[in-house]
C-alpha cells in the first residue's frame, strides 16, 4: 500500500487558532476535515499503488461511516476530536488503497482539508497555510 502524505508544519508553530473550535457535549474540543471535490473523470495519471475509480471512492475517517469522495461540493466531516490521531482510508472498487494518519494539533488551524490525486496521493493541510484548502 501507498502512503503518502504532504502537511505543512511551521517551524514554531503554536496552538491551533481559537476563533471556529467547537466544543463536544463532554467539554472536549473538536475539529472539522473538509473534503476537497475529486474529477469524476479518470485520472490520466497515477503513481504505482494510486489506480481507483472516481465512481466508488470513498473516504472513511477512524472507525465513521465511509462517505463517496464529493466531485462538486466540499463535503465537511465535523466533531472530530482535537487530542487524538486519526486515520484516514480511501477505498475504491472495495479495496483500501491509501491512508493516512494526522493530527489538528500539526496544523495551525482548527479545519484541516483532504485532497487527494491516483499521483501525488492523500494531502492533508490547513486552511491558514495552503491556498488550495477552502474548508468554510
């Protein structure tokens, strides 16, 4: 299996922002994942290991309910808890074909972003340091 993640760390980077946390019922706080739409078309290219279908992709974050990869709309996956690792499997034509752990407390903000290309594989970044990242 490939794995293959690309997050920003800053060299002395703080606590994540306080301005959008939200708080679980238990005082916890937690962050939200924003999933970036994928073509529904085919890719043209892809890295040895990164071969799926548009059509049956999904995403699954820890032990949550798989959800098809979004080809329009960025999709938000809300409530995840700020203290904890958490993986990430995508899934196409029903075999697991990437993962990825992360943690909120790696990034600066409190909306981290997936985006994924058969190329460069899974990313995983925020919405205060990379541009592509539009998690509103």
């Amino acid at each position: 299996m490939l794995l293959t993640i690309f997050s920003v760390a800053a060299a002395g980077q703080g606590e994540p922002s306080e301005g959008n946390n939200r708080v679980s019922s238990e005082g916890r706080e937690l962050g939200t994942v924003c999933v970036l739409p994928n073509p529904a078309e085919p890719p043209t290219r892809v890295s040895p290991g990164g071969q799926y279908d548009p059509a049956t992709l999904t995403v699954r974050i820890d032990k949550r309910e798989p959800i098809h990869w979004p080809h329009k709309q960025t999709v938000r996956i809300e409530d995840l808890l700020l203290n904890e690792r958490h993986l990430v499997a995508l899934t196409s034509d029903g075999k697991q074909i990437q993962s990825v752990w992360f943690r909120f407390s790696d990034h600066e903000n409190l909306n981290v972003c997936l985006s994924f290309d058969g190329y460069g594989g899974i990313y995983v970044g925020d919405d205060q340091k990379n541009r592509w990242c539009k998690c509103k």
